[in-house]
C-alpha cells in the first residue's frame, strides 16, 4: 500500500503551496502527500491517525518566545506563527503514534524548538565569522553553498554515507542550542548543525539544507526520500 504522508507546507499573502520538488522526491520514493493546513492545528490528532509519516517542510520562521527570546532589534524575518501552532500539534500526534519525521530547514528547527532548543534569530548578525547560509539573490535553489560533515554512526551515514558533501543552503536562522535528546548528524565548517536526529525514535531525522533541490546533482539525497518513505511503510 502506499503510505500516506502528511506535509505541511509554505504560505503566502495569496496562497499556501508545496515546492514541487518536495511532492516530486516523496513521490518518487513511493509515498502519497495530504497537506496539513495551518487552521487544521485543533484537529492535528486525527490528521495523524490517518497518516504513515509527517513531513516538516520549509517555511518561515518561528516567533522567538517558543524559545524563551523576545524578538531581537536585528531580527529580519517573517514570523508565521499558525505554521508553528500547527507543526507542533503534529509533531506532538506523531510522536504519540510513533510515526516517522522527516524534517527540512524550518522542519528541523520546529523540531529543535519543540524539544527545547534554541535558534540563532539571525545567523549573520550573531555569528559574523559564520559561512554563508542564505541563498544569493537570483541564485537557484540547488546552488550548493558550502559542505557540511556527516558523523559517523548516525543514522544519516547509515543512509547517505559518512564524509564531507557539499549542499545548498536558504536558511537565515540555524540551531543555537541543540535540543537535549537530538543528536547532531551533521555540522558545517563553521560549526552550525546541519541535520539532527533522535536515535532512540523509530524515525525522527532532519536536515538544514534543502535535498528536494539536488536529487538530480547527487543521488545519495534520493535515499534520504526513500529511507523516510520506506521507514513509513515497516512502522514497527
Ligand atoms: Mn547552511
């Protein structure tokens, strides 16, 4: 049967949209998508129970008081709190039911907040030797930016591979303080971690840059859709 995986997705004044590329990696890895609409969050429980995976995806970011922070004089961002509202009753429901998590940029961060981590709210103004993160203007979404190390014996080597690639990068807030029961999976040059997991969940994984946008460049990120995909189909 093909599983079905719940998304959230990524809104603006006119609309709320799913990049293609999203949909096109978890359909190629045999997974069916349902997107979650923020004003879904109150009925987050029964979403889940329909559901084999959730699927954090990019989007904009999350109000600082979630981590304990006012919002700093050299924030400039977007806030979408009912994305956030949302993300964390799902998250909350698929914990309950123990389905896998796959998250992507904002998706890790949601996850990183909602286990009581931090966020940098701005990673050029409080980390000024810190790489490039966001995408140049007019670049494409797959410009690979800079590389990030993936540890070994975490779960992102057991399926990607250990070593140094490079990938892209379209994020201007990044982890600050990991949350206490994920582990970095991945960490670029400059120390900011670029993918995080939590080892004793069945499936719980996430990552800083943005694999929908390389599966072409470099078919290792095809079995990062495909072990989450896979993963929603032998739930334990
Ligand atoms: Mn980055």
């Amino acid at each position: 049967m093909t599983p079905l995986i719940l998304a959230t997705c990524d809104t603006n004044d006119r609309q709320y949209y799913l990049g293609r590329a999203y949909a096109r990696a978890i359909e190629h890895a045999g997974g069916a998508l349902a997107l979650a609409l923020p004003s879904a969050a109150p009925s987050a429980a029964a979403l889940i129970e329909g559901a084999d995976g959730l699927f954090l995806t990019g989007g904009d970011d999350i109000h600082p008081r979630h981590y304990g922070e006012e919002i700093a004089p050299y924030y400039d961002g977007t806030i979408d709190e009912p994305r956030y509202e949302l993300e964390r009753a799902l998250i909350a429901g698929a914990l309950a039911k123990q389905i896998p998590i796959f998250g992507i940029c904002l998706g890790l961060q949601s996850l990183n907040v909602y286990f009581g981590g931090t966020l940098h709210q701005d990673i050029r103004a409080q980390l000024p030797g810190a790489l490039p993160h966001t995408l140049p203007a007019g670049a494409p979404r797959d410009t690979l930016a800079h590389p990030v190390a993936i540890r070994e014996e975490t779960r992102l080597a057991a399926i990607v591979g250990t070593g140094t690639i490079r990938v892209n990068s379209i994020h201007h807030q990044g982890i600050k303080r990991l949350a206490p029961n994920l582990l970095a999976a991945a960490l670029a040059p400059d120390g900011l971690v670029e993918a995080v997991e939590n080892p004793s969940y069945p499936f719980l994984l996430a990552v800083q840059w943005h694999p929908e946008e390389l599966t072409a460049i470099n078919p290792r990120w095809k079995k990062l859709f495909a072990a989450f995909v896979d993963a929603t189909k032998n739930r334990p």
